[in-house]
C-alpha cells in the first residue's frame, strides 16, 4: 500500500492515506493518487510531496491477478507516474522492503528516491509475461543506461538497495528511518530546479557502439528466452527508447504490452506464479494439511552417500546454513566424496562473492565428514541418497531407527521405490517420508516430498520448511511407483522410444520437443542422464536381461508392447554421454556435443527390417502429441487417484524439475488451454492404432471431465470426487 506525505512549508506533515497497489491482496487505487497529487500542486502550503509504503513495504506492483481477470479495468498507470513526475513540487519515493514492478515505476516518476539498505527492487514483469508497461521501459534507460536497464527488464532480477545505488537507480541509500530521511530530503529539496530530475526529459546516455551493443544483446536475449516472448519484447520497447522521442517510446511500449497481455504466454506464466505459491498449502488423501501441521527445527542433519545426489544434497544444506553430518561406507568413498563436496561449495562460494562467508564449510562443527553411524545420534534429520536399491535402503533405515534420536525425520532420496516398504524397515515409520531431488542437487529448484502410509504430518510439514529453507519448492505427493514426475515421464519416453520403431530418428523426435520449448529433448535427456541407469531398472524389474523367461517375445511384456531398443544400445555399451554414444555420437568420452550417429540409423532400419516394421514418416503434430499427450493423460489418473492434490502441483513439478517451458504453463495447463475434448479425441485415435500399448488408453477423469463439459483448471478437482485445486 502507498501512501502520500504533504510536505507543508511549516515542515508539518499532511497524511492522507491513499492506496494505490495492492500490498498486493488488494486493488489498485489509483484514483486516489490522481486526486491526491492534484490537491498537493494545488495547495500553495504544499512544498513537497513525498511517496512511501506501509508495514515497512514500498510496493509489489500490481495485482496479478487482476491481469487475467476479463474484468481488468480502471485508470492507467503510465500517465499517472508522468503527473508525479509533471508536479511542480518536489516528489520524493521513500522505499522500504520491496519496490517492484508498478511500484517501481512509481517511484521513477518521483525526482528523488531514497532506500532502506534491505529494500530490494526490480521490474519483474517479464517473469510473468509482460513488460513493465508503465513508462518504466523508457525511464529506466535515461536513468541507469541502456545495458543496465535492458539487464533488469530483460531478466526481472531484484537488486539489493546498494546495487540500486551503484547503478544510480537510488540517490541515496539509509540505514534509519527511511521516511524520516525522505521527509529531510524533501524539505532540502523545496525550490530547487526540478527539470534535471524529470526523467523523461533526458537523452538515453550514448554508448559508442551502441548498434552493435544492441545486435548482441537481442542474440543474447533470444538464446535465454527459449520462445518466451516477453524478454524479446522487453528487449524491443528498451530498443525503442534508443531511437525515438519519449512520447514515441511510450507508445511503442504500450504496443508490445498489449501483444503481451493477450499472447497466452502471459496467462500461463501469472499461473505459474500463483500455482508455485498454492503448492505450499499441501494436503494428503486422509486429510492432513499444512494448516494443522507444525514443521519442527532443523538443527542439524546428516546425508548418507556421497555420490552424485548426496554432494548435491550436502551442498545445499550448506548453503541453507545448516549443519551437516556427511556419511560414506568406507574412507575411500568418504575423501572422493569429499573433495567433490569441497570443490561445489568453492564453486558456490565463488558465486556468492561477500555472502560466502557465512557458508563456513572449513569449520567442522558446520560440514562433517565420517565413516561412523554413531555420528547421527543427534541430528534431527537424516537424507539417505544411495543407489536405488530397495535391499541397500531398508537396510540403512534398520541401522538409522536404531541409532537416531526417535524425533528425527528419516528421508529417502528415490525416484520412484516404495516409501512404505522402506519406513516398514524402521520401528517409527511415521518419521519416514520420501525427498526426491533432481539432478544436480544443488541447482535443480524442485523437491518432490513423499507421504507414506504412516507419514506424519509433522513429518510432512518438515520437509516442505527444509525445502524452502533450501530454497527450492517442495510439491507434497502420494506413494506411487515413481510418484509425480517419474510416473508422468514413462509414458512419454515410451512414446518417444516407439516412434523411432515406426520411422522417426532421435534427433527429429528431439528437435520437436524442444521447439515446443523443453529445455531438452527425451534422447538427449537419456544421454546425458546415461542409458544404463534405466537398464539396471529395468533388469530389477525383470523386463530385460538374465531374468528373462525364455521364449519372451522381444516386443512384448506382460501382453503390452515394449520396446527392447534401448536394452540393445546398452549391451553394445552405448550409455550416452560418459561413453561417447548412446541415441547420439560425441567427439569423445563425458564428450558434450551430440551428433547424429549414422551407426544408429542404419541399427534402426536393420531392427525394423528384423521384426518387419514398415518404416513410415511421422510428422511433427504426431510426435508432439503423442509424447505429450500421452504424459498428459497419466496427470489425469494421477489426479484421479489423488496421488496429487491438485492440477496445479503436476505444473510446479514439470516446470521446476522437467524442463517444461515455463511459458506453458505447466501441462496440465497445457492441456487446460489445448481443450480436453482434443486431447480426449487425439488420445482414443492413437489408443486405437496402438491398442497394446495402455498408457495412450484416455484416462476415464479425462473423459469425466469433457463429460463435464470441459470445465476450467480450477474446476477439475470438484469434479473428480477427490480434493479440490488450490488456485
Ligand atoms: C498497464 C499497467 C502496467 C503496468 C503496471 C504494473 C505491473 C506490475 O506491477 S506487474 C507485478 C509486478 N510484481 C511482481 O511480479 C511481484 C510478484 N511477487 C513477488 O515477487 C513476491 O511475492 C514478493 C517478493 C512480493 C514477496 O515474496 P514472499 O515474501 O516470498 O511472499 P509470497 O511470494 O509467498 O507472496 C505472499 C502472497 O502475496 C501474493 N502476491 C505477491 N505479489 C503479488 C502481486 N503482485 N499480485 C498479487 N498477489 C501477489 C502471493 O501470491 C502470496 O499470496 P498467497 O499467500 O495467497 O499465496
């Protein structure tokens, strides 16, 4: 909430309280600033104005919400920072806690700006898919210079008050009372010339090349954005400013907004934003929920396995400021895993720059290293991150409830086993819950937190604090095989792994998906991740390898096709990236740079002449729908099952742990916006090309809700007997 100080000659202060955006719950009154500085100009005991918040925040910006609602209404920002900035008496912005977006805007308005050294601030309305279209794209050039402005609008950043200062965003920055000190400055500032701190009156400052400065930028710009369109067009109205008069500027400006606003990309990013938070309030299937549970301190944990996870995993408790016991089977391991952790934390701390002192990970009562279970008598948590292997987990879940305290929460890292069978290993299987990273553990935002049958809802409560406090975003889910994100991704690799039986090659599947927007494609991802690891999976559940009955057909288990094509790469030590082939060839071993391998070309006609497949073109429609679709539809049973509460949490784990383009929304959001009649239609046509193959059979909630009549996102979970959505 804003509010406006009368600075009067007397040096009494006038306050009228004036809401202007939201803290940011509420609306936008922007009538009453109209009406509020008009009065000021108007009133000759009126020597200045200043701007600041309330409950010690400047502004969020504007409500979010409000621009997906049809019924956006209401006077336009723009013109109303241009009457701030018009006054004729001095108008100064004291900013506290937050300035963003339209609150930002605001403040550019004024002719001075003075920040509390916590106050952050930013113009993050590219995030959510806009720009900031309140003349901030033409004032923060001539106020900080074209390559520092393009950095902030371009990425949504939020700055520390102190880099506002070096950047000239800020005049001044203060420690005390930042309205008291606004209140001083003003009263200097009475009579002063104020042309020169009209914003919108001063040239862009120049920069020597600055064609060329521009060409790199947008090259620069398009490579992050990924086919989101609000960086380009954050990029274009900055552009603008270097070329044409203000007014012009302004124009151009709300141009690409209103392209923005009506884009779609816009609506799934203001989703996404909104379903990143609704995750937080977490329910389970019995009923427990985040209203009721309390999450317990964290004071000190312990991570067993120092493989690639579990250095991650390390990594990030480090950084989360905790404390951290670190365990390995034997030395050897222990020092690997060591220096591996030691060398990610110098890398973190390079990163970090000053803020990485407080990491201290040289002190041992911080980052501990040992061979010793007795070393987790006290910890109040534990993460176990070994392999996979069901066998190896219960039996370290034995040792652990015989050695911690009975309050620690005992998590498991897994990808998909069985969090109730590995908690029936322990006498306190309420403590045990499952925390799925994702690879690198360190950077990857997403945790998925796993209730068992037991589960506590402290348990619960726990994981989703130490998520954050991690700062990443825990999305609560049931026990399945392979829970939320892992369940959803068989269906689409199976997908992607039968279209090269039937004609396709590697590297078209991949390119389709990642022109819809993935980060990477499924063979890419494979190689990369190594194909092995599937294969030892697939082997555990019989599927492949010595376990095999004989006279299995190769393209069938248990009455359903199955594709042995990527058992057959790994028997020809083809892994991916660590062999130097897999999907794809590279210049070397751990070699990055994928290339089609006209080996695997010739592998896969010879396979189809084998088991007399007629090779035929498929095209990008088939290979994007029946991917995704069919990823889609495992969502709906997901829902149906209650595995996950909401449409929204299946979004939150595809955007943050799977790549999915974030400007998408999420794919259910995907589906939302596709039409579930469509998909429904497109799902029953595949079903019956391909009736061995059960995952492309519509979901029956799919079909209960185009029943339904199609009904929006926030509507599906009313329909499906089971909890409703958060948003
Ligand atoms: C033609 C007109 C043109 C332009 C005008 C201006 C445009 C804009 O201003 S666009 C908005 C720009 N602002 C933002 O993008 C800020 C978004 N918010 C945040 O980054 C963060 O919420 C925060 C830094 C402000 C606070 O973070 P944190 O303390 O971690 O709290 P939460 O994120 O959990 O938020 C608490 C609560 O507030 C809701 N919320 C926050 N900001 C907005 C907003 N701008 N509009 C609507 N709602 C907002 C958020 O959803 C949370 O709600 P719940 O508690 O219900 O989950």
């Amino acid at each position: 909430m804003l509010r406006l100080l009368l600075v009067c000659s007397c040096k009494r202060i006038r306050q009228f309280s004036y809401t202007i955006f939201s803290n940011p719950k509420f609306n936008i009154f922007l009538q009453a600033l109209e009406d509020g500085l008009k009065r000021a100009d108007a009133d000759p005991s009126v020597k200045a104005v200043m701007i600041c918040g309330e409950n010690g925040k400047f502004s969020a910006g504007a409500d979010i919400q409000g621009f997906s609602s049809p019924k956006r209404q209401g006077i336009a920002l723009g013109p109303l920072v241009s009457l701030i900035e018009r006054s004729e008496k001095p108008v100064v912005a004291a900013i506290e806690g937050i300035a963003l977006g339209g609150g930002l805007e605001v403040a550019l308005g004024c002719h001075f700006r003075v920040a509390h050294v916590q106050a952050r601030m930013g113009l993050p309305e590219v995030t959510i898919g806009l720009l900031p279209g309140a003349e901030g794209t033409q004032r923060l050039p001539r106020l900080i210079g074209v390559p520092a402005a393009l950095d902030l609008i371009t990425t949504g950043r939020h700055i520390p008050a102190t880099e506002a200062l070096k950047l000239g965003l800020v005049d001044e920055v203060v420690e005390e009372n930042t309205v008291e000190a606004g209140i001083r400055l003003a009263n200097k500032l009475i009579g002063q010339p104020l042309g020169p701190r009209r914003l919108s009156l001063k040239p862009i400052p120049r920069l020597p090349n600055m064609e060329a400065f521009l060409s790199e930028a947008l090259v620069k710009v398009k490579k992050q954005a990924r086919g989101c369109l609000a960086p380009e067009l954050c990029f274009q109205a900055v552009k603008a400013a270097t070329e044409q008069p203000f007014a012009d500027g302004v124009r151009r400006e709300r141009e690409l907004f209103n392209i923005l606003l009506t884009s779609g990309q816009a609506q799934a990013l203001q989703y996404a934003f909104f379903a990143e938070r609704a995750v937080q309030r977490w329910t389970t299937l019995s009923g427990a929920s985040w209203k009721s549970a309390s999450p317990q301190p964290i004071r000190r944990a312990a991570v067993i396995g120092l493989g690639t996870m579990g250095r991650g995993i390390v990594t990030s408790l480090v950084k989360a400021n905790i404390p951290v016991v670190a365990l390995e089977q034997d030395v050897e391991y222990l020092n690997t895993g060591r220096k591996a952790v030691m060398l990610l934390l110098e890398r973190e701390a390079m990163k970090m720059g000053q803020d990485a002192q407080s990491l201290d990970f040289h002190n041992p009562a911080r980052l501990q290293f040992t061979v010793d279970f007795d070393g987790l008598r006290d910890v109040d948590l534990v993460i176990e991150a070994v392999f996979e292997n069901m066998a190896l987990k219960k039996e370290i879940f034995k040792k652990l409830s015989g050695i911690c305290k009975p309050g620690a929460f005992l998590c498991t890292n897994t990808s998909a086993l069985n969090i109730d069978e590995i908690a029936s290993a322990t006498s306190h299987p309420q403590q045990v819950i499952g925390t799925h990273f994702f690879s690198p553990a360190h950077v990857m935002r997403l945790l998925e937190i796993i209730y068992g049958r037991h589960t506590s809802p402290a348990a619960i409560a726990t994981a989703m604090q130490l998520a954050k406090a991690m700062k990443k975003v825990g999305v609560v889910v049931g026990n399945c095989f392979g829970f939320v994100g892992n369940r959803m991704m068989f269906p689409y690799v199976q997908q992607a792994v039968f279209l090269l039986e039937e004609g396709s090659r590697p590297e078209n599947v991949d390119q389709v998906i990642e022109d819809f927007g993935f980060k990477i494609g499924p063979f890419r991802m494979s190689d990369l991740a190594g194909l092995d690891v599937g294969w030892r999976s697939r082997k555990g559940q019989g599927l492949t390898g010595a376990s095999l009955p004989p006279g299995t057909p190769a393209r069938q288990r248990h009455g359903r096709r199955y594709s042995p094509l990527p058992d057959l790469l790994c028997e020809q030590g083809r892994f991916g990236q660590k062999t130097g082939k897999g999907w794809y060839q590279y210049e070397k071993a751990g070699g990055r740079t994928a290339r089609p391998d006209p080996w695997l070309h010739s592998f896969l006609s010879e396979y189809r002449d084998t088991h007399q497949i007629k090779t035929r073109f498929i095209d990008q429609e088939e290979i994007l729908e029946r991917c995704l679709f069919s990823l889609i539809n495992e969502g709906f049973n997901i829902l149906a099952e209650g595995i996950a509460s909401g449409p929204e949490h299946l979004d939150v784990i595809y955007i943050n742990g799977y790549g999915w383009p974030k400007h998408k929304g999420g794919p259910m959001f995907h589906a939302s916006t596709v039409g579930l009649p469509r998909i429904l239609a497109k799902l029953q046509k595949y079903s019956e090309a391909h009736p061995d193959v059960p995952e492309l059979r519509p979901s029956a909630f799919l079909k209960k809700l185009v029943a339904a009549g199609n009904p929006p996102l926030k509507e599906w979970m009313s329909c499906s007997g089971s909890q409703s959505s958060k948003l």
